[in-house]
C-alpha cells in the first residue's frame, strides 16, 4: 500500500516521494523526530498509541508519543476470531479451556485484537490457554496443524486463512454485539462491529457473522506544512482511480472513506482544509478532532 501511494504521489507531486522499507511503525515513528521520514502507512491501534506514547510505544517515546497527523483514512479491514469448522467451536463460550493465540511478539496490535476478542466474549486470558506467535500469519498457520484451537488475527482477504479452509475448513466466530459487549472490546482496541455476509471473496464467514472493522491510514509528520499536506490529500483525491490500478489492496483506499469518524488521531490542519472544502468535513468531524486534540492536552 505504502509502494503505490508513494508511486502516485512521486507521478503528481512537484518533488519525488521515495518509498523506504522498514518492519513497522516502531522503527520509522522515531524517524518522524529526526525528519528522516515524512509519511507512514499504519494500522490505527499503532497509530493511536504511536502518538499518545502508549503501551509498545511508550518507553521508545519516553511517554511523549510522536509527532504524526492523520491525512486519510485507507483500507479497510475485516478482522475476527478464526478456528478450524471441524473443531466444534462455534461462540466465544466454546472458547474456555482452548488453546487460544493471544500474544504476537511482532505484532502488538495484533496482541490488542486478541484480548480485545475475548473481552467481547466476557472472557480473560486466565480462560484460555495462551499460546505465543511471531505472527498473525503463524497464528493461523497454528490451527491449520493442530497446534492450536483459535486466534484472533484472522482478516478476510489471508492466504493462510484460504489454506485452513482447504485443509480443515475456516471459521471466523461472530462477535457479540449488544452495547456492553461492543464497550469492552473498543476499551482494548477502538474499531467497528459490522455484520458481515457470506459470499465467495468472505472465505470463513459460514452464516450472517459479526465481525471487527478496523482502518490502514497514511500519517504525515504533524510538522509537515499545511500546504504540503493538503497537496498530498489532494492528489490522492484527484488520482485515486490511479491507486486501485497499483494493487487490489488500494482499490478500498476510496475518497468516500477518507475522512471517518472512527479515527484514533487527529487530522492536519493541512488536510482539514481539503475536506472542508470538498464539504465532507461535517461537525460530527470537529467535534472527534476536539475530542483527539484533548487527550493530548
């Protein structure tokens, strides 16, 4: 995602955007201080923690977050608990006593998508039986070879969700989504509960299943100028057509979701004035933009 926005940027902006590989927000955060980066593409748990300083992010900030601002919201993903069909499980309840991946050691925003499943459920990790992968990839992996029950870090759209299903058959549990239930998941992870359809591209979605949706953003340095950001907003605007070309991925980084309520940091100024002036800046926006601003105040 981060190689075509670059790619489309570089095509219609006045100055080259090179495209920097790195393992994560972790490492290229601290480069937002240093000016060694300018823009990121992230999930928004690690955004949001990235810039308040929070958990991971807390010692590598020394409790002062880094200085990033949202410029648009991207992708979307649909995300829930994943076992085997054959396994038996079919609710959260089911899930007591199994063996349940929780801890992702390079990955803890997928750590928080765990807990945050099972405190949907009403359950803790005194519950299950923890287990610990590198990856959401493994996770998975882990259930398609018996060596674990569930996890949640199955997104629609996985390879390896496709391979569990062609072994053993995928199954992803539908969240409970009464008001109380949806609190203690957004407490440890702020996202959606949307129901989700089956269908042939919803591979482990066997009825009507509630699920998590949470959003890929592209963050600036909150020092870039407000021209520079709203240029980047803008040609991204313009030559969004151009995106879903590059990769399947960023056919749903669309204009229509640019700007979201839903959103864990606050936006640029520079941004700010593009939307606004499109009209798609509605006073539910400022109030969450106030909202944001004041957790750092």
């Amino acid at each position: 995602m981060g190689s075509g926005i670059g790619t489309v940027l570089s095509k219609h902006l006045s100055k080259e955007v090179k495209v920097v590989a790195t393992t994560g927000p972790a490492e290229w955060f601290p480069m937002l201080e240093t000016k060694e980066m300018d823009l990121g593409v992230l999930n928004d748990w690690d955004a949001q923690k990235g810039w308040l300083g929070e958990s991971v992010y807390e010692q590598l900030s020394q409790g002062k977050g880094f200085p990033c601002s949202l410029l648009t919201v991207g992708t979307p993903a649909l995300c829930g608990v994943t076992v085997a069909n054959d396994s038996g499980i079919r609710t959260g309840e089911d899930l007591k006593g199994k063996r349940f991946v929780v801890d992702y050691t390079g990955a803890p925003g997928v750590t928080a998508q765990a807990e945050a499943s099972l405190a949907n459920f009403g359950l803790t990790r005194d519950d299950v039986k923890v287990l610990s992968m590198p990856s959401a990839n493994a996770g998975i992996q882990a259930i398609t070879e018996g060596r674990a029950d569930a996890t949640g870090s199955g997104n629609i759209g996985m390879g390896v969700v496709s391979e569990l299903d062609a072994k053993r058959g995928a199954r992803f549990l539908s969240y409970d989504n009464s008001p109380e239930a949806v609190k203690r998941l957004q407490d440890i992870y702020y996202s959606e509960i949307v129901e989700v359809q089956p269908g042939p591209a919803n591979i482990g979605v066997q009825e009507p299943t509630n699920m998590m949706r949470y959003y890929f953003y592209l963050v600036g340095r909150k020092d870039l100028s407000e021209e520079e950001a709203y240029n980047i907003v803008k040609t991204l605007w313009d030559q969004n057509q151009e995106l879903g070309a590059i990769h399947v991925k960023l056919q749903e980084w669309a204009t229509n979701g640019f700007v979201n309520p839903m959103c864990t940091i606050p936006y640029h100024p520079g941004a700010v004035k593009f939307y606004q002036e499109k009209g798609v800046w509605t006073p539910e926006m400022e109030e969450r933009q106030a909202q944001l601003l004041a957790q750092k105040q």
